[in-house]
C-alpha cells in the first residue's frame, strides 16, 4: 500500500510537512512518496493520498484547490486526509480566546470536505522568512503595509512532533484498514 503526500507550496513550508509526512509513514511500515500536486498526472499504484497546501488569508493556495477537483474521481477511491499549513507562532490561542488552528482553517476545506471525504484533516503551524521574495501581489502588498509587515512573527513554527503524530495516526488506520 503506497501512499501519496501531494502538496502545493509557495516558499517551501509545506513541502517540509510533506516529506516529513511521507518520511514517517514509510517509518510506519507504510510507505509513502511526497511530490508537489503540479508533478503528479495520475493516482494509479497509489493505494491512499494525503493532501496537503499552504494557506495565505485564509485561502488554500490554487494547485491544491485545482488538483483535489481535477482528481475527485481517483479521490473518491482511496482514503484522504487533508492537511494545511500556515498559522505562525506558537500559541495555540489568539488574544481573543480563539484556536488559531481552527480559526485559519482553509474556507475550501467545507467543499474538499463535500468533495472528498476526507478520513482527517489537520492544520500546521507554518514558517516565514521575511528575506524571501514574495510571491504574488498579495504577499507584496503585505510586505509594503508597514502594520502587518511588523505583526508577522518570524521563524519556523512548524511543531514536527505534531506532525510526527498526525502521520502514525494515518499510518494506523491505514494499517488497520489492510488487515480488515
């Protein structure tokens, strides 16, 4: 049972997720590939998929979006678990008492939900590195925006024993769906 990590990434985040993902299902006994969405044409030898995006304002980048509809059908046939990538810091909870993990939940995971089924899904603490070149207007209009360009906190963020988790809980139940 081959499993696919497909993810779509703008500055390399979440392709980290994504391999560290694969890295430990194939530790798992279950073994795993990550590729970006835009590499793969055809779900064919693979026997599961984990989806994965960065999420900028909310949103799920593009290619994931594009790949998860262009893929329903092979989708449909395979368990999926959905993941995304993007809050920054390290608190779990905002001034105002809220979950930022459930509060920067992708607005197209309602209609991949709908879509897909998926069997999980999980959103990732992110990185961000203010040297990088931004990469669409909206990137560089936050980045001339002086008030948001300071709140942005700097680093990575990304909580691999999290992740770590998240993957042998896939690995699991994908074990345990081989032995029924």
């Amino acid at each position: 049972m081959t499993t696919l990590v497909a993810y779509a990434t703008r500055h390399g985040a979440t392709a980290g997720i994504a391999e560290r993902i694969a890295t430990t299902l194939s530790e798992s006994g279950c073994p795993a590939q990550a590729h970006p969405v835009q590499e793969v044409t055809s779900l064919d030898g693979y026997d599961a998929v984990v989806l994965g995006g960065a999420a900028y304002m909310f949103h799920w980048l593009g290619p994931a979006i594009a790949f998860a509809r262009a893929h329903r059908a092979a989708l449909a046939r395979v368990p999926v678990w959905l993941f995304s990538s993007g809050p920054l810091g390290t608190d779990r909870v905002d001034k105002d008492g809220t979950d930022v993990l459930v509060s920067t939940r992708p607005k197209e995971f309602d209609e991949l939900t709908e879509l897909l089924h998926p069997r999980g899904e999980h959103v990732f603490f992110g990185a961000y590195d203010p040297q990088s070149k931004p990469v669409g207007i909206g990137e560089r209009l936050v980045r001339l925006m002086p008030a948001m360009k300071d709140a942005l906190p700097e680093g990575d963020f990304r909580d691999w024993d999290t992740i770590d988790d998240w993957a042998r809980e896939i690995a699991a139940a994908l074990d345990a769906g081989r032995q029924r």
